[in-house]
C-alpha cells in the first residue's frame, strides 16, 4: 500500500462569518494532477484567481489588526460604491478581499 500523501491544506472560520468554511490549500496531488496544479498556482501567482471575500464591520479596523499580526496587503483601506475594502493574500498566494458593506 502506497504511503498517504502529505496535503498542505488549512480550514479557518472568519469570526465575521462563522457559517461560511474556508479551505485553503496548495493545489496538487493528490487533489490534481501536477500539470493542471502548476497551471492553477500560476493564475494564483497573477492575480486571476482568488476565493473571495471576508466581511467585517470595521474594515480599517480590521486592516489595522491584521497588519500588526503580519499580514501583507497589497491595498490598503479604499472607500468604493458598495463599502471600503482592502485587498491581501494568504500565506497561499490567493488573493482576498476584506469587505465592510454600506449600511
């Protein structure tokens, strides 16, 4: 019997959204073939592909939180039609946002 192989994956709950399950992983095998993992963490590495979104109720709260605990974002707080909104990625490559929605 082959040996189990070792997956790099993490499920994490937003405090914000405890209903909504986060997986992040590294794509591979045995979830896919590594042609199709190496196509998949290329996109990530460009941008065009990332989970979503993580609601909060203070996002320059939050931003500023997160910043102290090591987390790098590439956009700061911005104000936008919907709300403000700043953009980071995991430690995975993926791109988030981190919403606070206009009341």
């Amino acid at each position: 019997m082959p040996a189990p192989v070792p997956l790099a994956r993490h499920l994490l709950h937003s405090p914000a959204q405890p209903e909504v399950p986060i997986m992040l992983a590294v794509p591979g095998p045995p979830i896919m073939d590594e042609e199709r993992a190496a196509k998949v963490r290329e996109l990530v590495s460009l941008g065009l592909y990332g989970p979503g979104a993580l609601a909060t109720d203070d996002c320059r709260a939050t931003y500023e939180e997160l910043s102290a605990k090591g987390v790098e974002f590439y956009e700061e707080p911005n104000e936008r039609f919907y709300g403000i909104d700043a953009g980071f990625r995991d430690p995975f490559g993926n791109q988030w946002r981190l919403t606070q929605t206009k009341v």
